[in-house]
C-alpha cells in the first residue's frame, strides 16, 4: 500500500496553479527514506513541501509526487546556552519563535509571515528586514541532513558544495529531514520601531543610506501614483527593544476566508482608495513607537488566507533585485510601468539588500535593491505587463525570486543565476518542480 | 518557582498525545511517556525537551496487554516523585468491515480500547483518590455516542470507556476526594489515525487544538468535554435521529 494519496487541493500561495499531486504526510522522521524512494521512481517525480508559502510554482509538482513536511515538526535539541537549534524541516518559525522566545531568542532572520517552515526557509535561502545585517537565512544554518531519493543520507556542514547547493536549491537536491541553525539572543517580544514618509523614490535611498543605525529596514511603496509622486511611500525601521516581556503571539487570527472573494473585490479604484488612505494615515504618525513583533513582522498574519481577496484566478508576485548600479533607475523604470499599466498591487515593497554573500549556488539575495509586488491575474494583460518588468530587470543585471514565480522562461532564469550549471551537478535525479520543469530549455 | 506539574502519559506517542505534552512541556512540566516504540517516545521525548519540559521519562511497555496496572502505575508515579496529571491517549481504530467477519480481531480491538484501557483507569482513579488529588484525563470519542455501521465495534469500546470515566467522575466527586475524572470526546482530529481518509472542512481539528482543550481539561472542566466544543450539538441531533430515518443513512 502506498502512503500517496491523489488529490487537487495542494495549491502554491498564489492559487494560479491548478493541477493534480499525489500526496504523503509523514509522520516519523524514519518514513521519508522510503516516501523519497517511491516518490523518486515515479515518472513524474517527487518534490519536499513546507507550509505552501510560496507564491508560483517552485513549491509544486503537478503530475508528480509531493511530500509535505509540516507534520514532522519536532525539536532534537536546543542548547539554551548557546542558542544552538535543531529540529525537524517541518517545524515552522511560529512554533519556533513560541518555543524559542520564553527562553530568550528568536530566528535569525524572519520573512513577512511565520508560516514558513525550516526546509522552505533553506530551500528558498528566504531574507527578512535584517538583510542588510545578517545576510540570508542560510548563513545561520550549521548543519543540514539531507535524504537522497537514492535513499543515501546527508549531514552536511556549509563548506559541503552539496550544502551551497541545498541552500536556496529549491528542493531540488533532495529532501531536508533536519535543519540546526543559531538563533538570535533578545531580550523581550518587543521592538522600538518608526515610520518615515518620502515624497519619491530618491527619498527612498537617501533613508535606506541613512538608516544604518537600524536593524530592520523595509518601505512600502504606493504604487498607484505617478509623475512627480512617482514612488512615495513610507519607509518603516526598527530595533529590538531591552524590554523584558516576552509575550508570544496570539495564535488567534480573524477565520479564513472560506471563498474566494469576486474579482471586483480588488479593482484599480479600491486599489487607489487604499493606498492613499493607507499613506495618510501612517504618515500622521511621527516618532518612534513600541511595538510587538508580530504586527512588525508579520502584519499579514493577522488576516487567515488574505490570498483569497484576489479572487479564484489567484495572483502573481513579483519579486527583483537589481544591483547598486542599476538599481535606482531600475526601480524607477519598474514603478513608471506599473503605474501606466493602472494594474498597481495590493502591497509593494522595497528594500535594500547589503553585501553579505548568500551561501546558496542559487540564493536570490545579492547586494542591491529589491521590489515586491502583487498582481491579480488578469491572463495576457497580467502576463505582458510583467514581461516588461522582466526587459527592464534582465537590461539592469538584475534577477527574479524563484520563491515567488510562477511563469519566467528558461533564458529569464538562467540570466540571472550565473552558477546555475555547478548547482546541476547537484540535482536530485528523482526530484522536480512545475517551476523546474518550466525552466529546463 | 513552583514544582513543575507532573504528568504520565499513557500511549504518549499518539498524535493527540504529543499536542497536548507540548503545552505541559512550554510550562516547564516534567513527563512520563509510556507506549510501546521505543524509538518514537525518544523522539517525542527529545522534542518535549527541546520545549521546555525540566525533564521527560521514557517507560516502555504495551499497554494494551493485561497487566498489574496500580503496580505499573506506582512505579511510574515513583519515578517523576508523585503524580498529578494521568492522561490516557492510546487507542486504535481498526479495521470495521474486517472485524465484523473475523470476531477474535474484534475481540482485540474492545480489549485494547476497552478492556486494557479500563485497567488503567481505575487503577489511575484509586491512585489519585488515595493522594487526594490530580486528574485523570482520558480520550473516548463521539464515535461511542451512537452505534454506526461505519465504526460501532470501535464505538462501542469508547462507549464503555466513556462510562467507565464518568463513573470514575461521580465517585471522585462523591467522596469529596480532591481527584477529578475527565472524559474528552473528539470529533475528526488529523492524525495518522485517520491518515487514510480524505481531510479538510470545517468539522476537521488540528491534533494541536484538540491538545489545548485537553490540556485546560487537566484543571477544570468536565466530566464530559467534547473536542472541539461544536460535536456536542451535532452528536445531540445525531443521538436523537429516529432509528427509522437513521437507518436509511450510510454513517
Ligand atoms: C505573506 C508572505 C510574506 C513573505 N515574505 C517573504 C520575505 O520577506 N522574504 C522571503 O525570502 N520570502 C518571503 N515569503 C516567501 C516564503 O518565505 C518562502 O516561499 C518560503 O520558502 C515558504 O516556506 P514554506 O515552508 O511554505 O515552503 P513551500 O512554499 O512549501 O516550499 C518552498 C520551497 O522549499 C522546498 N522545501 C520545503 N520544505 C523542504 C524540505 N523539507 N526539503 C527540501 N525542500 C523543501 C520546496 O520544494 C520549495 O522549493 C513570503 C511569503 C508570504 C506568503
Ligand atoms: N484521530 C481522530 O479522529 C480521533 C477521534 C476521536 C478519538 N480519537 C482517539 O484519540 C486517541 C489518540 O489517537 P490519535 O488520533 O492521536 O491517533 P494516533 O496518533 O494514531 O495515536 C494512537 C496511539 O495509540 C498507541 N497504541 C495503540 N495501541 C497501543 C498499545 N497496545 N500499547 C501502547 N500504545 C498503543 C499507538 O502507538 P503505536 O504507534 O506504537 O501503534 C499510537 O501512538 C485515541 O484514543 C483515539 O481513539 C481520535
């Protein structure tokens, strides 16, 4: 009897791909050798899954075999004295942080939702508001063990190649079963944070200079306005307080949305309405603030399946960097496409990212300027829009986040990660993904 | 600091089971695992640990066979230097359409979830009575609140234990003991007890909610609690169906 059972229901993040997966949950570390095998054999092959995080499809494999991780969740050791963790792949940063903050640490870099888990945050060598501190997630994994579909296993230390290829490797090298990384001393659950208000996009980069003092730096850009308010926005920083309360978050969140909400939900005009509301009401609030980490952190969380408000076609993100030199007019040139396009996003984000080296063969962070946007999918009006995002970050040296992709072509890809031929001698050869299927010319 | 709350835990490798010690372990508890694979109450163990628990015990043993269940409990007891909670999670759901051709394996199935769980509970119950204190929290299901062709022979071994536990209730309560007796009653929990069957919708539980609602019930609450909350209702319309109707339905 197979532990695989079809189904429809796996979707990524941005609900775009439809197809149907053969499914396994694991409950004891001691299954997955024989899951990878089986799943390895198959023709449409196997792929390790976390919490579905991710917005494409680099986190399916329609057609193939998934096995889905989140239920191995358990804790090997934690050394309290040095902040040393490990833990099973599944085990997510939520629970982490609820374990790991009574006893004084936190991870040491966090993406914009604790529903993530230990293997996606290496597989996708994720970033957080730290970059331009800590560098990638990647940098504070020690040890990894990895499970061939060969049925081999892997401890590996990061002067391992197999190690650089892991990280960031987009599951494809094989199937985390364990990860130990340092966690980062805090005092409390709180942090002094505050919101500046620029008028345009140089505003941007003269306060990203500017805030080296600050461990956590993001902005979020109102994307719908042109010409001279071309990029305004707000930057927001922080620091962890010395705040001895160390309240967890609330598991509580408002109920999902059951449905997905109709297509008007979302139209250009409540679009406008929000972000200039949303500016207006952040820019009146001057001067630093404490706040608790989960609304500085994970402001999303708050709302179950926010993803829903896009409607049942689902959405697309896209995610760049572009590199110092470019960055600046890059930005621009992707900011004055958009606002034409009228198909502005729900949420954009900009950040700097700082010159720490990611770890991973195919870690997206490198040193530069990234943006984050939603797009509703609209089908060719969407695709061609983000087509010419794509000319403008490929003429800029620039690259896209695998984590959030759900549609570049193989030369897109292959542009922007020059090592991508020594990661393929890594490959798992019973793995793949919808994204790596795509990509493969 | 006060002592840590110490808990046993018998069938501690049930998904159920390790939800619930995670919320023990955060308080700093110290945990007395029992169950029968050695390897997996080590991995729990080590998990529990890593939580926060002052220290876990690991007591391997099959707790579905007959055995001197007040002396292997004492034993236990004597281990984490007293007791205050006794949580009893193992189970088995079984096969039903096999069990109703093949009789001695239905025999088994009562003797796991009825017979030897019965053994220790009212072992447990003597315990706590003796000591005057501490719950015993044991896992029935509302499968035993009406027989189904789906799942009776298995509903009827919850249904005797769910007896069993608030006869236990009424007798702690009774003699004024400072003991308590709590049944939970789950409804559909995702766990590998019900790997098999197709998951999601609203009536499905998370093992990490229906673990939070057993661990409140360790302090107060009962002798009847069902997991989540909403099975009350649906299992107080489903008692009440009429036979006539009832039996037109495949449930
Ligand atoms: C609201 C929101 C905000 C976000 N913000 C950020 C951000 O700020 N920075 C950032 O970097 N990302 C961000 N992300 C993206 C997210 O962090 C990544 O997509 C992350 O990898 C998701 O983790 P997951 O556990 O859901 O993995 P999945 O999405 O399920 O899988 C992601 C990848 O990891 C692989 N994988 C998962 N588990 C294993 C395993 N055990 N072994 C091998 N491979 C495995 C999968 O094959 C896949 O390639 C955000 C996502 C959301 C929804
Ligand atoms: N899941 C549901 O939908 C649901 C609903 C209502 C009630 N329940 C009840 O909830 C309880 C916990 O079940 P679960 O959902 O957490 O399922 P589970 O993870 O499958 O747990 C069942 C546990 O019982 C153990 N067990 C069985 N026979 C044993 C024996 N003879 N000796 C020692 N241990 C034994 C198993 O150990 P091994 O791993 O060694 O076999 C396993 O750890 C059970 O009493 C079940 O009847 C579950």
């Amino acid at each position: 009897m197979t532990a695989f059972q079809t189904t429809g229901d796996v979707v990524s993040w941005g609900r775009v791909t439809r197809g149907l997966h053969r499914v396994a949950r694991p409950a004891w570390p001691e299954q997955v050798a024989a899951l990878a095998a089986e799943a390895g054999a198959t023709p449409g092959k196997g792929l390790a899954i976390g919490l579905s995080r991710s917005y494409g499809d680099s986190g399916l494999n329609p057609g193939g075999a998934l096995i889905g991780m989140a239920g191995l969740d358990r804790v090997h050791a934690f050394d309290t004295a040095t902040g040393i963790l490990c833990a099973d792949a599944g085990l997510s940063l939520g629970a982490l942080i609820g374990l790991a903050l009574p006893r004084g640490f936190f991870p040491p870099v966090v993406p914009g939702t604790r529903f993530v888990t230990l293997g996606g945050a290496v597989a996708n060598d994720i970033h957080g508001k730290n970059h331009h501190g800590a560098g990638t997630f990647g940098r504070h994994v020690t040890r990894l063990g990895l499970r061939r579909t060969d049925g081999s296993f892997h401890e590996l230390v990061p002067s391992d190649p197999l190690f650089g290829a892991t990280v960031g490797g987009l599951g494809l090298t094989g199937v985390i079963e364990w990860v130990e990384l340092r966690l980062t001393p805090v005092q409390g659950a709180w942090l002094d944070a505050e919101d500046v208000p620029f008028g345009d996009l140089d505003g941007f980069f003269d306060i990203a200079a500017a805030s080296e003092g600050f461990a956590h730096t993001v902005a979020w850009i109102d994307c719908t306005q042109g010409g001279a308010s071309l990029g305004r926005g707000l930057f927001s920083r922080g620091n962890w307080r010395a705040d001895p309360d160390r309240t967890v978050h609330s598991a509580k969140r408002t109920p999902a949305l059951p449905l997905d909400a109709p297509s008007f939900a979302l139209n250009a005009l409540t679009l406008k309405a929000f972000n200039s509301t949303r500016y207006a009401l952040k820019s009146q609030r001057a001067g630093m603030w404490r706040t608790h980490y989960a609304p500085f952190f994970f402001p999303l969380d708050a709302i179950g399946g926010w993803n829903r408000l896009y409607g049942a076609r689902g959405f697309y993100q896209y995610q760049c960097v572009l590199p110092p030199p470019a960055a600046r007019d890059g930005v621009r040139a992707l900011l004055q496409q958009i606002a034409r396009s009228g198909q502005g996003s729900f949420l954009a984000v900009l950040k700097t990212f700082g010159p720490l080296p990611s770890p991973g063969m195919l870690s997206f962070p490198r040193e530069g300027a990234t943006l984050a946007l939603d797009f509703a999918n609209k089908g060719d009006d969407t695709l061609g829009l983000l087509a010419r995002l794509d000319a403008v970050v490929r003429e800029g040296g620039g690259r896209l986040y695998p984590a959030k992709d759900g549609r570049i072509s193989a030369a897109m890809f292959e542009n922007g990660y020059p090592n991508l031929s020594s990661f393929r001698r890594h490959l798992d050869p019973g793995l793949s993904s919808g994204f790596w299927k795509r990509v493969q010319s | 600091m006060t002592t840590p709350c110490r808990v046993i835990i018998l069938g501690a490798t049930s998904a159920i089971a390790q939800a619930t010690a995670r919320f023990y372990a955060g308080e700093g508890a110290h945990l007395l695992l029992a169950g029968r694979n050695t390897q997996h109450l080590h991995t729990v163990a080590a998990d529990l640990t890593g939580r926060g628990a002052s220290a876990v015990e690991v007591e391997v043993l099959d707790l579905g066979a007959p055995t001197d269940a007040s002396a292997q409990l004492a034993v236990m007891a004597a281990r984490l230097g007293g007791v205050d909670d006794i949580l009893l999670a193992y189970g088995v759901l079984g096969d039903q359409t096999q069990a109703e051709r093949d009789v001695a394996l239905a025999r088994d199935l009562l003797a796991v979830n009825f017979t030897s769980a019965a053994q220790w509970c009212l072992a447990a119950a003597n315990l706590l009575e003796d000591q005057r204190r501490g719950s015993l929290v044991v896992i029935g299901s509302v499968a035993g609140d009406r027989g189904r062709q789906s799942n009776f022979i298995y509903g009827a071994a919850k249904a005797g234990l769910g007896t069993l536990v608030q006869g236990i209730a009424h007798r702690l309560a009774l003699r004024n003991s400072g003991a308590r007796a709590v049944l939970i009653k789950p409804g559909f929990v995702d766990t590998p007890m019900t790997g098999h069957l197709p998951k999601g919708g609203p009536l499905w539980a998370s093992a990490d909610a229906v673990g939070a609602i057993v661990r409140k019930a360790a302090d107060a609450g009962g002798p009847v609690i069902y997991a989540p909350f909403f099975w009350r209702f649906i299992l107080l319309i489903i008692r009440v169906i009429p036979a006539p109707i009832f039996h037109k339905r495949p449930l």
